[in-house]
C-alpha cells in the first residue's frame, strides 16, 4: 500500500512540474507591462521615428521574460489610423488584418516604432476613432488596450505643416480625439502641441509614399 501511496505523489508531483513547465511559456498580461499610449510618425529613409518608440515585456506567470514571443499590435478598431506596409528595419505589417508584429528579444522584450499617419474618414473635421482602438497581444493572449496618436496626420511628406493644420482643426472641435492626443491625456491641447514640435524637429521628414509603400488602413 506504501508504495502505491509513493507512485501517487510522484505521479502527481511530475503533473505539478508539467504544469509549471507550459504556463513558463504563456504569456501573463498581471505580469506583462504595456506602454499606456503610443503614437506613430514618419521615417527618416532607414527607420522609424525614434521620439515614438515604445516596449512591450511579454513574461510569464512567474514574471520571467517570454523570448521569441510574437508580439502584435492590432489596429483593426481603429477607423482613421493608417500604417506603411513597409516598416523598415522595426517590425512586419500585414494590411488584411490591421497588425503590426514582431518577435520578442530573448528576455521577452519587443520594441516598436510604429510608421503611420491618420486618415479622415469623412473629411477634416472628423470626430475620430473610437476610444482604446489598439489591442496588443502576445502569443494570442490579450495584454492591453491602449490609444494611439499620429504625427504625420496627413500622411504625407513626413511631419510638416500640413499636420500642424490638421492638428490646429482638431485642437478647435476640442474633447478627447485620439489622433491628435499625444500625451494620452484624453484631450487635445498645448502638452500635444508640444510633442509635435519636437517630433517635427527630429527625423519624420518621409511619409509611407516616400516608401513606394501603401498604407493600411481606411
């Protein structure tokens, strides 16, 4: 009886250190750490806008980083976001689903600059996408919902005045539009203003077209 009792608890012991070995591998979102905003801008020729980068940190039950795992940012509830098909030397585009993906690093670490602009669905003026249109999702698991702003609003030649008008329209309708909410504040004003400046003064003069890339999106 002694001995069935010992094959039992082994037994079950060997089912426990199973068990711990697959969740090593899942994604946790408790875990896990997500940027709260993120923004997409233009490109210099050879990579995106660095003032936009952001981390994604994919670990595992036991807060240990998950390598190799396939980080994706998905924009599909986003209805005036566009992206390049071409993301340079950062990440994968792929238009049919609105995503953007790459692999983590070793420790679990994804670093992303998204190259986009906006789109006006029905013209300068233009309320906007809806509220938290980006999900990001690691290994398919789902780690958060975020906003997501763009530099280049008009999606061409990069970061210019063209944006700034735009930009200028969507500071007058006022409230919460996140194309133009930088700082993730969930309103439009000066801290935005701000952060455009800044990126209009760094490395975003080139937009999708300069590319000979399509955009994804509406």
């Amino acid at each position: 009886m002694t001995g069935l009792v010992r094959k039992a608890t082994l037994l079950s012991v060997c089912g426990l250190l199973a068990a711990s070995v697959a969740l090593a591998a899942v994604p946790d979102p408790t875990q896990s750490t997500c940027p709260a905003h993120i923004n997409s801008a233009g490109h210099d020729g050879t990579d995106g806008e660095p003032l936009v980068e952001f981390n994604v940190q994919v670990n595992d039950i036991s807060g240990i980083g998950v390598g190799g795992s396939v980080v994706v940012i998905d924009m599909s509830g986003c209805t005036d976001q566009v992206f390049c098909t071409d993301q340079l030397l950062n990440s994968t585009a792929d238009c049919p689903t609105m995503t953007v993906r790459k692999n983590a690093d070793p420790s679990g670490l994804a670093t992303f600059r998204i190259i986009g602009g906006a789109s006006y669905p029905t013209g300068v003026g233009d309320p906007g996408g809806p509220d938290k249109c980006v999900t990001i999702y690691a290994d398919g698991v789902l780690l958060c919902t975020i906003d997501i702003g763009s530099f280049d609003l008009d999606n061409v030649t990069g970061v210019g005045g063209g944006d700034l008008s735009l930009w200028l329209d969507d500071f007058g309708v006022g409230g919460d539009i996140g194309r133009s909410d930088y700082d993730g504040d969930d309103n439009v004003g000066g801290g935005d203003l701000s952060l455009w400046l800044d990126v209009f003064g760094s490395a975003s003069g080139q937009s999708c077209g300069d590319l000979a890339a399509a955009s994804c999106g509406p």
